[in-house]
C-alpha cells in the first residue's frame, strides 16, 4: 500500500470516527437538552390553566379544549379518582370512554409531588410523547396534565446530525488533499532513499535525496554514514583478499580450496605445479584429481567432512604430506607439502647411519677384545688404567653403535613387531635384571603393583624388553639413593597402559616435550659422565608406536618422571 493510501486511510478513519462520536454525543446531550426545555414549558403552561379554569365543572370540557388550542397543546383535566374531566381533543361525549388516569406515572408522580412528567409513546397518533402533570385546580379536580409532541426533537437533531456529517464529508475531502501533499513531501524522498539503498547493494555509486523533514534526514544522514563505513570495510576487506591471495599464490605448499559440491574454486601455482597442472589448464573435480588409490580415499575423507592431518601420498614420482580440513561454507580445504627432497635426505641418512654403524661395530669389538686383554695381562699401574679406559669408551661406543643401528631399522621399516599376548611380570625381570646388580648398589628398589603381576599385554617380546630395560635404565642413573622404581598397569576397553614412575631428579618443564628425540639430552655433562647415548627414548617411543601405541610423559623438577606406555588390548580380551 503506498503512503498516500494509507495517510488518506488513518485520516480517513480518525475523521469518521469523530463524526461516530459526535454524533452520539449530540443526540445525547441535545435531546437531554430540548426535553428538558419543552417539560419546564409545559409546566409552566399547566400551572397557567390550573389558575383559568372556571369553578364550575360543568365547563371543564369546553374549558379544556379552549385553553389547549390557546397553548397549543393537548390539555387533560383529572379528577381525583382519575376520572378524565376535560381533554383538548376529545368532545363531551367521548370523555366517558377515555382510560382512567390514576395509574399514569406523571398522574402519580403529580400527586405525590406536586407536579411530575413522563416520556412514552402516543397510544393515539403512535409519536413519542412529554406529559407534564401538575397538582392543582378548582375544587374537584385533583390534576392539570399538558402533553406535547417530541417529534421537533428528533426533526432538530436529525438536522444537527446532518450537519456534523456533512463537515465529516468535507474533513475527508480535507483529509485526502492533507493525505497527497504529505505523501508527496515525504514518499518522494524516501522512494528516492530507497533507490540509494538498492544502488549501494548493487556496488553503483549513490545519489543521496535532500530532506527538509528533519527524521527523513536522520535517516539520510545515517545512510551516509553506513555507505561510507561499508565502502572503507570492503576496501579494507579486498586489500586484505588480495594480501592473501598474493601470499597463497607465493606459498611453496601447494593450497587447493572447493565448494561444497567438490568443485575447485581455487588453486595456487604450487598446487599445479605439484600435480603436474598447466597455468591455464581446466580443472577437474577434487574427486578426480587424484588417480591413486590413496589419495581418492583421502579426498573422499575431507569431502565427508572428516580432518586429515600430515598424511604422506605418492603422488607420481612424489610424496606430499597432506592436511586437508572442512570449511565453514561446506567446502574443502587442502594443503599439499613437497617432501620428496626431506625424504631422500632422511634415507639417506639412515642408510649414511647404518653403514657406518656397521662399519664401525667390527673394529670396535677388535678394540675392546684387545683393550681387554691388555687389562687382564698388564700389571696394576698406569698400562692398566690406560687399557680399562679403552675397554670402557669402546664399550660405550658399542652401545650407540646398538642403539644407532636399531633406530635405523626401525625407520626404515626393515623391523616389524611379531606381537603376542605376554605376561608382563616375566617382561619385567628380564628387563631388570641386567641392572639390578647396579640398583642394588645405588640404594634403588623396584616395585611392581600386584595388578601388574597377573596383567596381560599385546606386544613384541624383544622390543617390549628393549623398551622397559632403557626406561629402567634411565630411572636408574638418574635416580639417588635410596629412590624407588614402580611399575604399575592401568586396562581399558582397547588399550592396556604400562606405567613406569620414579623417584628421580626429574625433568623441567621446558625440556620435556623433546625428550623423544634423538640425542636429546636435558642435561648434556651429566649424560655423557653416566654413559647416556640419547638414543634410548627416541627407541622406545619408536617401538611402541609400531605396535600402534603412544608414549607420554610427565614429571616435576625434584620429584620424578612418569612415563606411560600405551598397547592395545591382547585380541583374547578385547
């Protein structure tokens, strides 16, 4: 509905309504009014004939009819017992058949009083009627009654009537040209606003209407400001997209983004170049991007909004480690590393590590054998402390030698466990038992809980004794006297977890989440005077994370370190 439509209409109606009301208030008020005029009148001509009426009764009749045509009203004369003795429009003859008028309201009210009325409709002429009654006369007659018509009254009303509806007829004509120029003053403006409203949606430049009406120019002005807002946020909002795309676009990861129905929306040169995609060459869907095996199944994982985090494809003669996330909007996120190189490197590494390491283990025996045997047959003095530091350096270099060529089997996949459902008390003495001489002399007990005793795990016999005889190791050098070792178990649905707590110095905070890697050491003097190699961990955590374990650890500087060890639950109890 437009403005002016609907301004005419409240208009319309709060005229219409008005005129409603003054009409009702009119008839009330103004019918009060004239009644009450026209009843003090015929009073006062009642009380006028009760003094004219002569005392013979015998001329009450005429007199009736003469005193009613000089008032003109109907002038009725009462006897006592409410006998009519005169009537204005009745002859001699036909008073004897008129109704007795003692049980009239006014009659009574008359008698009572002294004078009273009453309203009621003709039973003659069938018009509303005022009767005004008053007490008095010669002797015999008891009322003078004077009766008039009320239809002036309603004639005069009707016309007042008339009158307020055509002022309303008028108001509306009023209230329409009222309705046009205001709806001209104020929809022009605002149907021009609404224009600048859809030019700024639109992104054209705006023209802003002028307004005299001071909430129409509000509203001006705060659309003004709303468009100069929104244009400083959407250049704000495109520098910071080109930004992005410019650093995407710059990225050595390969980046490639779709819509939620898995078509790509975006795709930096990294990602074409690592997928062996032309600058202007038409994209496939993500689903068919890929033709190994692998990566559709990792593709079909994102698309069903699953994460995906650091997982190694090859891809061609590449291998891409792949993180791939659900957006917001229902579409995909991936993001492809290159780490063929980092791969190569690592092989190699681990193969530069293996050979020399077995290089290095048969000299090394010839050492300590000859070192040895110097020893035993030099004679006590300075021959034989040079010969036992020899034995003791070679013995150490055997072990990183050991442990070097384990941690590259391990990585390089040459060693797979060969799990079986083991009693963990006999894992734990043979663990112990090639240190407990040491722990012994140290003051350093072990303690294993009962439950750990009768405790079931799924794991590699010889990598599950490796494992415990480092951690044992480990807590032993770095536990003083009179400290305690405890193992104890904790059994999950799926997962039966090892713990092994000590009473040692600890470890500090900042150090703690590196222990597991190789050559880490928290304190470097003191691994080195207690024979450490900076191996250990980094094998455990190898180990039980082939049996697709996890290893954490916690500890407090001063108090000891726990270290847990997780497997899964042997088949035979899942």
């Amino acid at each position: 509905m437009r403005l002016g439509t609907r301004l005419f209409a409240v208009i319309s109606l709060i005229v219409a309504a008005t005129v409603v009301a003054v009409i009702a208030l009119a008839d009330g008020i103004l019918r009060g009014h004239f009644e009450a005029e026209i009843a003090a009148s015929l009073e006062r001509e009642a009380r006028l004939v009760t003094v004219q009426l002569p005392p013979d009764s015998a001329q009450w009749p005429d007199a009736a009819r003469r005193l009613g045509a000089l008032v003109g009203h109907r002038v009725t004369l009462i006897a006592p017992d409410g006998r009519v003795r005169g009537d204005a429009e009745f002859d001699r003859q036909s008073l004897g058949r008129l109704e007795n008028h003692l049980v009239r309201p006014e009659v009574q009210a008359a008698l009572r009083q002294g004078s009273g009325q009453a309203r009621r409709l003709s039973a003659s002429t069938n018009e509303p009627q005022m009767y005004v009654a008053v007490r008095g006369g010669p002797p015999g007659l008891a009322v003078v009654r004077v009766s008039a018509t009320l239809a002036s009254v309603d004639t005069q009303i009707r016309a007042v009537q008339r009158a307020v509806v055509l002022a309303g007829a008028a108001a509306l004509v009023a209230a329409a040209a009222i309705a046009g120029l205001a709806s001209a003053a104020l929809a022009r403006p605002l149907l021009r606003l609404a224009g600048t409203a859809r030019d700024i949606a639109a992104g054209r430049s705006p023209q802003f209407p002028d307004s005299r009406i001071r909430e129409v120019a509000e509203h001006i002005s705060s659309l003004r400001t709303m468009h100069a807002e929104l244009e400083r946020r959407f250049g704000e909002l495109k520098h910071e997209r080109e930004e992005t795309a410019m650093l995407i676009e710059a990225m050595a990861d390969g980046v490639l983004a779709t819509d939620a129905a898995g078509h790509l929306t975006a795709m930096n040169a990294s990602a074409r170049r690592l997928l062996s995609y032309g600058p202007s060459e038409r994209l496939p869907p993500l689903e068919q991007l890929f033709h190994e095996k692998r990566a559709r199944e990792l593709v079909k994982q994102i698309l069903s909004g699953q994460g995906v985090d650091q997982r190694e494809l090859e891809v061609g003669n590449r291998t891409l480690l792949t993180t791939g996330r659900r957006l917001p909007d229902g579409g995909s996120l991936l993001v492809l590393r290159d780490v063929s190189e980092l791969r190569r490197l690592e092989a190699v590494r681990r193969d530069f590590v293996a050979n020399v390491s077995h290089e290095l283990k048969t000299p090394l025996t010839s050492i300590a054998g000859y070192a040895e045997t110097l020893m035993h047959e030099s004679a006590p003095g300075q021959q034989r402390q040079f010969a036992e530091t020899i034995v003791h350096n070679a013995r150490r270099m055997q072990r990183l030698v050991d442990d070097l060529l384990d941690l590259s089997r391990i990585e390089s996949g040459g060693w797979r466990p060969n799990p079986d459902t083991l009693e963990l008390s006999g894992v734990i003495r043979d663990a112990w038992e090639p240190m407990a001489e040491a722990a012994q002399r140290q003051g350093v007990i072990l303690s294993v809980s009962p439950e750990t005793e009768r405790a079931r795990v799924w794991a590699d016999p010889e990598a599950l004794r490796q494992v415990l005889t480092n951690l044992f190791d480990n807590a032993v050098r770095y536990t003083p006297s009179g400290g305690q070792l405890t193992v104890t178990t904790q059994t999950e649905t799926h997962r039966t977890s090892i713990v092994v707590s000590d009473t040692g110095t600890g470890i500090p905070a900042e150090h703690l989440p590196r222990i597991f890697e190789r050559f880490y050491r928290v304190d470097p003097a003191r691994s080195r005077d207690q024979g450490g190699t900076g191996l250990g961990l980094a094998i455990v955590k190898h180990l039980v994370e082939a049996h697709g374990g996890q290893v954490t650890a916690e500890s407090n500087l001063g108090r000891g370190t726990t270290i847990r060890l997780s497997f899964p639950t042997p088949p035979a109890t899942a």
